[in-house]
C-alpha cells in the first residue's frame, strides 16, 4: 500500500470523531512565508519529501503562482498528526497573502474554525496581517501566531538575546492590540482570545530552515533561545531541525489550543446563520451531527480539467456521499453529487462520504457559486460570505478572434462564480466584456489564466479606475414626474453617516434580516428611531426611506418605484457611475387611478428622474478610490519614495525607522498608482518594497471633478454636455 493511500485511509478513518479534528487556515501579509510553512507542514505529515519542502511550494498548485512566487488561490489539504498518542486529523487551508485576493482569505475563514497568523520577525505586522486577522474574527474564527524568519534576526541583523526578545514581544502586543480592538465588540467569544508565550499560542522558527519553537516545545525539549542563537551562527540549522522539528512544534500548537468543530460550531453557526435556532437543523449544526439533515456550506470553486467543477467548502451536518440529491440556495430544482473526495494539495482523493465537521470537495454541484448553501433540506441560507474591499479597477476584455466569443463569455461567466469578488458586465452587443478587481495584479492573474489555461487569444483594454458618485448636502423636495404627467413623486437626499456605510458594506444591516434586528442595527449604527422603523429598500450602501401616509395605489406601485430608484443609483446623474452613501426620502406621491397610466414605462422614469434631480440638488460629487500605501526602503532613498506618493496626488502621513530601513506611509489615489510598481522600482534602484491596501473611497479634489467627468462620459459614449443644473462643478 502507498503512503499516500495510508494517509487518505487514516484520515477516512478519522473524519468520524470529531473531537480529533481541526480545521485551519494559514493566513499572513505578503511574503511572509506561508507557502513554506505549509510545506514544512505536509513534510511533517510525511506528504512530501522532507528534502524539498520550503522550495518545493507544494500548495502553490498553479503554474502562475509557481512563476510569480505567490500564492493566488486559496489550496487545501487534509493531514494527520500525532499529539499525546492520539491521532488528529488536520484539514488545512493555504491562503493569499496578497491584498488583491483578499476574497480567497475572506471565504477560507468561513470553512475553518482556527487562523494561524504567520508574521515576519523582521518586517512586524503589516496592513494585511491587520486585514486577515479582521477576517479571521468577523467569522468567528480563533487565531493563534507564528513569528517566521527569526534567523534573519540572528544571522543578518546580527541581534543577541536582549535584542532579540523586544523585538519578538513587540510583534505579539502588536498582533495583540489589534485582537483587543476587534474582539471587544464580540459578545460570543467566552475567553480571552489575544496570544500568549506562556499559554503556547506563539510559535518562533524558520519556515525555511524547519526549525520552531514554542514554549511547551523548549520545556519537552530543554532547548532556549540561547542554543538557538549558537547552532544558528555555527551554521549547525540541520540540527536545528532534527532536534526541534517546526512541523511538530506548529501542528502540536493546533491540536491543542484550536476548537474542534464540537466546541466551534455551537459558537460560529448562529454567527454566520440566522435561521430558526430551536430548529432541528440548528441542533444538528450544533451538535455536529452526522446522522442528521446535510448542510453543506460551498466555500471555493475551481475547475479541473478531468472532473470540471469542483466545489470545496464546510460539512455543517449530516453526510455527503456520492448520488445524494442536494438543494443548492437561491436555484430552483435540485443537483446530484457526482463524487465526493478531499484535497491532497493539488490532487483531490476520492472517497465514499464526509460526515460533518470536515471539508470536502464535491462534484456535481453545477447550479453552486462560492457562498453558496447546500442541503438536503430547504433551509434559510448561510449569511452571504461579506468582502471587505469592493472592485476599484475594471478592464475591457475582449476575443481576438470572433469565433472565440461563445467560450470567452462562457470562461468569464466561470471566472465570476469562481471569485465573487471579480465583477462582469457582459455586453453581446459589442463583443467587449468588463472585469473589474481588487487591483492590476488582480486583472492581469485572470486574463494570463483566460489565455494560457482556456487558450483564447484576448486583447485588454487599459486598466480603467471605477468611480463613485455621493451627495454633498441634503437636498429640497424635489418633484418627479413621468411621461404622461399623471405620476409625480417627491423625494429629498441627504448623505448617510460612515457609520451605516459600513454597517451595510460589512453585511451587518441588510434587507435579508428580519426587520426587528435590522432597525436594532440601524439604531446602533446612528440612526434614529423613527427613521430606522421606515426602510424600504437598501440598495448597494443607499437607503429608501417610506415617509408617506395612506396614499391610494402605493403599495402596488412600490414595486416599480425601487426599480427605477436602483436603476438610477447605477448610474447616477454626473458619469453613469454608481452612488453611494445616500439616504432617500419619498414624502408624497400623486398616482393616476387607473392601473393602464401608472405602469412601468411612466413610473419607473418618474422615480429615475426624481433621484437624479435630488441628487443634483444635494451637489453630487465625483468619488475616487483610494489606496493606503507603504515603502520600506533605506534612508538614502527616502525622498525618492516620498516623491513617488506626492507626485501622484498623494499625501504623505508618517515617516520613521524600523531597523535599518525607513518606512513611508501615506495615502494616493488607485488611478494614479497604476504603474506604481516599476516606477517605484527605478527611483529606489529596486531596493524598496511596498504594499497598497484599498482604502475605501473619498471625494475628488473640485478642479479635477469636471475634466474626469468628460472623461467618463466620453468613454462611456454620453452626451458630453451635463444637464444645466449640474452649475455647482
């Protein structure tokens, strides 16, 4: 028998205890070694050859993230482990570290129970160690830290134990301060969840070197800080590695301290799923049960040459097994499981079921998205899986060749449900189809995979910034009236507090909720009282709110009203771009007695043009994503890099030194750093690094508003005129 089917056997064997499982995902800043230590990880198991782990990227199954040396898709793999003479079955997630991805990090979170946050001793937390540690605990996901590259402290910045030891209890307050400020608001966590030496929540080591430490490790091993730094410097690191092992150190620390599903699940499912908690399903969930109702929760899709699509993701309850007819959430009918299997890295095993508690990749799911809810039962789904970021930068693809043009809208149409975060305007008419992305490097991975990998010959637009549209003011009551002059509405805006922005963007208050809790939300989130017991609709980050009393008609009519009202807040009145952060108001309306005069062809323009006149009234402006931007760099280059962020219309916050290097701090617009990456390049001589996390989107200085907004409007074939009442840009 091969190792590899002993491996698949033992954790078919384990899959039924659930007391004996973790699951877990890796998730750090970029290039902070996750990939590595992953490999340590599955050379421990005894996966790879432990010669090659560390070079050998075995999560990194796709060509491009070989040749790009990052990891771009989220990879799976189930592994066994030995800790106090039981075996424990570990089913682990390799996520992105690069801000562009997020969305990979952001669904993993939903299909484990416990985060490994990895760190670099030298570089510290970074932005996107705050992001996945964000992600981590808004799904209720406990995180534990490992501080990677500590050789580079003793080998390259020469540091002796003093030295060494602030700087390792600087990055865990780091890492910690950022734990307190999320958790604080988290009523459902019952114990203190910040990480601690002394409790062996921190791990030391070297991914690369496969040597780790932990505090229960050196009390079983007798080996401190000190040994560390002599067989380090007297270049003995193989010793290193034979006497304190990092896979062993790492997957003890996640036996032991991470839930299993029995202890998380009573925690996270009413925190993800907000249906019937006396419910039957609900205890099933709850208790992990194998023998009830399935409840599958599809965290990932991807595509395999042989098998098509596979869907991985979270078995909630019950037990997936190959032929069952399941109900995919939000799709009419049911779809039949094909094949049933775990991941192995790149290679997915099959075998005969999964009971509950593990993850699973699944075929034959053809109706499932990413987000998606499984289940053998209708059920309410789970809470859709919230992005943080939202698509800033879209480009234009489209075939070179015409006869490619049924398989590229086919391939795009795959690439949408694979990553929710990428967006598709497919426009049949003219052959060119949008993306829009997290970032450059985000569209250029999807057009590289569309060619190589579907082998059609796409030709790409430049990378074209996406724009929002928001009220400055609150508006008069203005008047909308349709076609025929029988239908008037009166309506005034006024912008919504960054508080309930948020609060929408991050799922928290939606029209899904039941309405009790989502006036709760809204109340909390600022608004009051008697406005939040109002909401009609919530449309992207804007809101309607109903102020009229008893008017004839109205109900029936509503339906058409919020038609043309999302209509218009997805092109809004100055560039067709969306609108953003606008609480509506409709006070009174006048509707025409007879049915035949109040339809859709003179409602829906009487409400469009309503909220457009109001939007004007309220001096709409132009907003431009912006972008937090970070440079590591010696000090010689300093004015170099700081010259980078303010020749781009960006503004420099902090500068300061950590080690021996400066780092520049500020914020730029996206549509200015595109290109970022060589120019920064060449004005530090290649010696900087750096990284961008969207920041979300601000109003564009008034000089520029008119020029930009040509622009758009000419891009987008409009009448280049704006309507004479725009007089205020």
């Amino acid at each position: 028998m091969g190792r590899r089917k002993k491996i698949v056997d033992e954790c078919q064997r384990l899959m039924d205890e659930p007391e004996n499982i973790r699951n877990i995902a890796i998730a750090a800043h970029v290039d902070h070694g996750k990939t590595t230590l992953s490999d340590n990880l599955l050379a421990g198991a005894g996966m790879i050859s432990e010669d090659t782990a560390g070079e050998q990227l075995a999560m990194d199954t796709k060509e491009d993230e070989q040749e790009r040396g990052i990891t771009i898709d989220a990879a799976n793999v189930s592994m066994t482990h030995e800790y106090e003479d039981t075996n424990h079955l570990v089913n682990l997630i390799d996520t992105p570290g690069h801000v562009d991805f997020g969305g990979d990090v952001t669904r993993a979170m939903r299909a484990v129970d416990g985060a490994l946050v990895v760190v670099d001793a030298v570089e510290g937390a970074m932005p996107q160690t705050e992001t996945v540690l964000r992600q981590a605990l808004r799904e209720g996901v406990k995180p534990a830290l490992f501080i990677n590259k500590v050789d580079r402290l003793i080998s390259e910045l020469q540091e002796g134990p003093e030295e060494m030891q602030k700087r390792l209890t600087a990055v865990i307050q780091d890492v910690n301060e950022l734990i307190r400020g999320m958790a604080e608001n988290m009523d459902d966590i019952p114990e203190d969840w910040t990480v601690s030496v002394e409790d062996g929540t921190v791990g030391f080591g070297s991914a690369l070197y496969k040597w780790g430490v932990s505090m229960p490790s050196m009390q079983r091993t007798g080996m401190d800080f000190g040994d560390i730094i002599d067989l380090e410097q007297a270049d003995e690191r193989q010793e290193l590695h034979d006497r304190t092992p990092l896979s062993d150190v790492v997957l003890d620390m996640v036996c032991e301290h991470f839930p299993n599903p029995e202890a998380a699940q009573p925690r996270r499912v009413p925190r993800i799923w907000r249906g019937d908690a006396e419910s039957e399903l609900a205890e099933d969930m709850r208790l992990v049960n194998e023998d009830g109702e399935v409840v599958f929760m599809v965290t990932d899709i991807s595509m395999d040459p042989h098998a098509g699509e596979i869907a991985t993701g979270r078995v909630f309850s019950g037990t997936l097994e190959k032929g069952q007819e399941l109900y995919v959430s939000g799709t009419a009918g049911k779809n039949r499981l094909q094949s049933v299997g775990l991941f192995m890295g790149g290679e997915r095993e099959e075998v005969d079921r999964v009971p509950a508690g593990n993850i699973a990749a699944v075929t034959g799911l053809r109706d499932a998205i990413a987000g998606s809810t499984v289940s053998s039962v209708e059920m309410t789904p789970f809470e859709s899986i919230e992005h943080i970021s939202e698509p800033v930068i879209t480009k234009s693809v489209e075939a070179k060749n015409m006869d490619d043009l049924p398989k590229l809208i086919e391939t795009l149409q795959q690439v949408a449900k694979e990553d929710p975060t990428i967006q598709i305007e497919i426009n049949e008419d003219t052959g060119e189809h949008l993306i829009s992305g997290q970032g450059e490097l985000h569209l250029e991975v999807i057009t590289q995979r569309i060619r190589d990998n579907q082998g059609i010959p796409v030709i790409t637009g430049e990378p074209i910034v996406v724009f929002r549209e928001a009220p400055q003011q609150e508006s008069r009551e203005v008047e909308g009236v349709s076609p025929n002059n029988h239908n008037k509405f009166y309506i005034t805006v006024h912008p919504l507090s960054d508080e309930i922005v948020e609060a929408i963007q991050l799922g928290e208050v939606s029209m899904d909720m039941p309405e009790l809790e989502r006036r709760e939300a809204l109340q909390e989130a600022g608004m009051d009282k008697d406005t939040s017991q109002n909401v009609e609709d919530i449309h992207r980050t804007n809101i309607l709110i109903d102020d009229t009393k008893g008017i004839q008609h109205l109900n029936e009519t509503m339906e058409l009203v919020l038609e043309g009202l999302q209509d218009a807040l997805d092109d809004g009145p100055l560039a067709a771009e969306p609108v953003q952060g606008a609480l509506f108001r409709l006070h009174d309306a006048r509707l025409h007695e007879d049915t035949i005069h109040r339809g859709p062809s003179q409602v829906i323009p009487a409400t469009r043009d309503a909220v457009h006149r109001a939007l004007i009234d309220a001096e709409v402006r132009l907003l431009e994503p912006i972008q937090d931007v970070r440079i590591d760099v010696p000090s010689e280059h300093m004015g170099a890099a700081s010259g980078e962020i303010q020749g781009r219309r960006g503004r420099v916050d902090d500068m300061y030194q950590e080690g021996d290097l400066m780092v520049v701090e500020g914020i730029a617009p996206v549509e200015e750093m595109i290109g970022f990456s060589s120019d920064i390049r060449s004005a530090t001589e290649g010696r900087a690094s750096w990284n961008t996390e969207n920041a979300g989107f601000r109003v564009m200085a008034d000089n520029l508003q008119r020029e930009q907004i040509m622009d758009i409007r000419e891009r987008k074939g409009m009448k280049l005129e704006l309507p004479q009442s725009i007089d205020y840009i």
